[in-house]
C-alpha cells in the first residue's frame, strides 16, 4: 500500500480552539461552519520553513484541483467554500503524482530507478536545508547549527523535508541545481484574514481564505504560459516522466516555460533524489511514531535546470529594462518597511520592479470580496550561495484601493522610503566619526545604526499610508495631504535619527577630544536633519519639502542683498553726513 498524500494524515493543521491534529489536505475545509464549527487557522509544522513550502504547495494543489475558470469562479469558491467530500474528489481526479514510496511515481522523486544503483546513501537530516554540508562537517564548522541532529524521519516530516528542499533549494556544487527561483527565493501571500491593523476579520479567520486568495484562475495561468506550453495537467508535476536533465555534455537542456504545464511553478523539481525508506520508528522531528520511516536519501546532480520562469508567489526585479525579470531572495537584516512598496504596490509605469502577481490579482479582488485591508506574510531563507543565513519572516500591511490612490501611496512610500535611507547613512556615518578618531579605525559591526532608525520610524510611516489610503477626499487634496504627511514624518525622522545617535553616543564621561567629536558629529547631523546641509537639502527634496530660507544658494542669495542694502544704506549716511558738514561750513562762512 503506496503513502498517497492526498488522503494520508501528513499535515499538522492548528484549529481555531488551538488544538493541532494531524490530518490530509482536506482537512483544511473540515468544520469551517455549523455548531461545531473549528476551523482550520494555520499549518503547524515543526519548522517554519515546512509551513512556507506546504503553504505554496497547498496554493498550488486548489489551483490544480479546484481550477477556477476566472474571476467570477474563483469569487463563488470564496463564497462558499468547498465541503471535504467535494475536495477530496478534486483531489482525486488529479494525475497519481502523490505516492511518497511505492515502485511507481514518487512525489518530488526521480523516476529514474536504476540511475541510482551506486550512489552513495546520504545521512536523512541533508534534506534539511541549514544542515551543515559536508565541508563544514569536515572542518568542523557546525558551531551553531549541529550535526546528527536527525537520523530518521516519519514520513510526514520526510515529505515535508522533500517538497521544502525542492521548492527553496540552494546551490549544492557542481550540477546540484537551484529551485525554480534561485536558492532561498522571498515568497509573498496575501493574508486577507488580518487588517492593517492586525485585527482578524471574524468570518474569516480559517486558513482557506488565505491560500484561496492566492490560488490562480485558468485564466491567469494561460496568461503566464507561452503560446506553445503544453497543457496537459500531468506536465505539471515533473517527477511523472524522467527527468529533464540538464548536462549538456550529455545532451540535457535547461527547462524554460513552454516545456511544462505553468502549474509547474508550484512543484519544480530540481534535485534529483530517491528516498530510503527503512523500519518503523519514531520521527526525529516531530516525535510522532511511524510504520515506516526514511534514514537517508540518494542523489545525482544535473537535475531540472530551470530558465525564465515567473513565479506568481514571488516579487521580481530587474536592473535595466530590457533585461530579464529575477525573483527577489531574503537579504540579512530581515524585512520592514523599506520593502513595503516595492512588495505591496505595483505603479504601471515601474519596468524595474514588479509586485508577486498574487499580490497584484487580490488588489482587484479584495474589493470584489469587500476586503480592504490585509496583510502581507512575507517569508524565505536568506541564503550566502550554499549556507543558509536565516529565515526571513514578516507581515506587512495591505491596502487595497483604486489604482490613483495605490499610485499616490507609492509616490508617498518611496519618497519617505528614499529619505529614511538617506537618514539612516548620515546617522550611521555620524556615530562612527563621534566614536572613532578615523573611520577607518571603526571596529565592530555597526549595522544595527541604521537598523535601529528603521525600526522606530515604522509606525509613523505605516499611520501615513493608512491615512491616505482611508482618507474619502478627491486625489488632488489626497496628494495635499501627503505632502502635509512628509514635512510631519520629517520631524519624527529627525527626532528618532538624533535618538538613535543618542543612545550609541552618550555624552557622560568622555573625555574632552572624544566630547569634542561626539559634539561636532552631533551637530553636523541636527544640521543635515533640519535641512542646512547639502545632504539636509537633498532629504527634504525627496520629501517635496522646501529647505529652510529656501535652500543654500536662495539664503546665500539673500545675504549678498543684505550686505549690498547695508553697504549701500552706509555710503548714503556717509554722503548725507558729508552734505551736512558741507552745509554747516557755508553758512558758518556767510
């Protein structure tokens, strides 16, 4: 009897009383209304990696099975939800792509049996992604994070590890090929579940509003595939058919758009691997026993190379125009609001920026399904090429209005964005000339300098969005508004700079050279912060502010006519003074 996913209990789901059962995906509809109604509310893997992959796993499981046509299809399942037995017999009808073991088709397997003959067995915990490889192993590097950490895993966990591996996969050496969207891409949901504000909306509190409010139409995936892709389902899980291998010495090829269902997107299969299944045990992640559990893997290289994919769960970017779109990765130091437009609004006229195309889809269907604030649950690994850094995790708010309105909040986002970032360097720049005699003498990570900066002028900038977004004026006194909204985040940018600078520089018990530093740098950033330096005048022309006496050369204009009033009004008291004189004497002479 083969493991089939679709109805085995491999998913951790957490109800709305708090109770975590372990259940199939069709679990996730299970008592979403009636009197006993306790819904599904979130996933509860062990790691949170394994929620973000089953999560976009899941997005794409509804859209393969459910396949709404449009808009109008995908607005009726929101409605009204699916019931178990609908799901399951969506889930049913879909190709026999879900067998984890078993001699035919394996889930996210090679199906090349008898290519892995003579590979070496991999220790299980390898499928993990912030395992140590095996050169820190061998130098012994695994300071942090462990080895022998896990010797086997129910399999649960397995394909949790498995599906995680190959939707998020780093580079691993020479032919160890990259997930569809690079190692470590940033993924971006649509949580329409949470207002701005982090209230939940009471109706909607299960987990399916948040995966059906990324789920595609056919209509959306037509449009993201080629003219020539194929669009026969069973093209959308790779592991059907023997691989697309990709060395070219041996005559393999990389894998674009037109070779697969678009669907793929979802299930790319990079990484070549077959599972080791072995006797029951008990799993070393989730301590739950097993009838069968999985001790190592095997794996060749030259797996799916994909090329020119545009993955709808992902933000993209571009350097030039006319160059390709690329996902974006997590980056150290997380995220906040400085990522906020560029991952929430998307102006038309942007060619070097693109919002996820989910997040782009629900800023049309939040209206039609009278949601008008939501949140942004951001996630992926931030990856140094094989090593894994961290997992970047976060949620942002979503404003959804129409198109004038978003393009008014990207406007007003990216100047107040441009001039905390402008802030954040002289600030930083200023605590290192108060601390240190030369700058390159600076020791120790500086970092959190600018850290610190952004993380206490968030909450004045997200009450600025959420102002303009729910303010009911026209657009010509909205865009007044904001300006209004600049020169007030000016102040506070100013307030929290000097506080940041602060709390790094204190004053008491430094001796009179460091004082001296600390007091200039000070000064110097008041100085640029109320706008009176040319660093000043550039911040304030990012916010559409006017500098103080209107910029350097109008104040320095203004003291040159000054000086040419006060220099002419003395050669005149001189000459009236003279004449006097001149007076005087002619008639003390008569």
């Amino acid at each position: 009897m083969t493991y089939d996913l679709r109805c085995e209990s491999w998913i951790p789901w957490r109800r709305r009383s708090g109770i975590v059962q372990w259940g199939p995906p069709t679990a996730l509809v299970a008592r979403m209304s009636g009197p006993d109604a306790d819904p599904v509310v979130a996933i509860a893997a062990p790691r949170p990696d394994f929620n973000g992959a089953l999560a976009e796993f899941l997005i794409g499981l509804l859209s393969a099975a459910l396949q709404p046509a449009n808009e109008r299809e995908w607005k009726a399942r929101w409605d009204e939800p699916p019931t178990e037995e609908v799901l399951r017999n969506a889930l049913d009808a879909l190709p026999a792509a879900f067998n984890l073991d078993g001699d035919g088709p394996r889930f996210f397997q090679d199906l090349g049996i008898a290519d892995f003959a003579d590979v070496e067995l991999a220790p299980v915990e390898q499928l993990l992604i912030d395992t140590p490889g095996d050169q820190g192993i061998r130098l012994n590097k695994d300071l942090f994070v462990k080895r022998a950490r896990v010797e086997q895993l129910g399999r649960p966990a397995a394909a949790m590890a498995l599906l995680t591996l190959q939707t998020y996969a780093p580079a691993g050496g020479q032919g160890h090929r990259t997930s569809l969207r690079g190692g470590g891409p940033l993924s971006t949901l649509v949580d329409p579940r949470v207002d701005a504000e982090g209230r939940s909306h009471a109706d909607q509190r299960a987990l399916w509003y948040k995966l059906w409010a990324n789920v595609e139409t056919a209509a959306q995936l037509a449009g993201r595939a080629p003219a020539d892709a194929p669009s026969t389902l069973a093209l959308a899980f790779p592991w059907l058919a023997s691989t697309r291998t990709s060395n070219a010495r041996a005559g393999g090829r990389a894998t674009s758009p037109g070779d697969g269902h678009p669907l793929q997107a979802y299930f790319g299969m990079p990484r070549r691997i077959r599972l080791e299944f072995g006797d029951a045990g008990r799993c070393d992640l989730t301590g739950r026993d097993d009838k069968r559990t999985v001790t190592g893997f095997r794996m060749l290289n030259y797996g799916v190379q994909y090329e020119h994919w545009h993955h709808p769960l992902s933000p993209h970017y571009r350097k030039k125009p006319t160059e390709e779109w690329l996902p974006v990765h997590g980056q150290p130091g997380g995220l906040g609001w400085r990522d906020w437009a560029a991952l929430t609004l998307q102006p038309s006229d942007d060619a070097l920026r693109e919002a996820a195309a989910a997040v782009r889809a629900f800023s049309r269907r939040g209206t039609d399904v009278g949601v008008r604030r939501a949140a942004l649950h951001a996630f992926g690994y931030d990856m140094d090429n094989m090593k894994a850094r961290g997992w970047v995790e976060s949620n942002l708010p979503v404003f959804v209005c129409p198109p004038e309105r978003a393009r008014l909040l990207h406007d007003t986002a990216a100047a107040l964005t441009e001039a905390a970032s402008l802030a954040a360097s002289v600030v930083f720049g200023a605590v290192k000339e108060a601390l240190f005699q030369s700058a390159d003498n600076a020791g120790g990570d500086l970092g959190h300098v600018r850290t610190e900066l952004w993380s206490d002028t968030e909450s004045a900038f997200y009450a600025v969005m959420h102002d303009l977004a729910a303010s009911p004026v026209d657009e010509y006194t909205a865009a007044e508004e904001a300006r209004r909204r600049c020169a007030v985040f000016a102040g506070v940018l100013r307030d929290a700079a000097l506080a940041v600078f602060d709390r790094w520089c204190p004053a008491a018990g430094l001796e009179p050279a460091a004082l001296r530093r600390r007091v200039t740098a000070r000064y110097n950033l008041a100085t640029m912060l109320m706008g009176y330096s040319k660093l000043g005048e550039q911040m304030f022309g990012l916010l559409g502010l006017t500098p103080p006496g209107g910029g350097r050369e109008a104040r320095a204009k203004a003291k040159r006519a000054r000086s040419a009033a006060n220099s002419s009004s003395g050669v005149s008291q001189t000459t009236k003074r003279s004449s006097r004189k001149k007076r005087s004497a002619k008639e003390g002479t008569e």
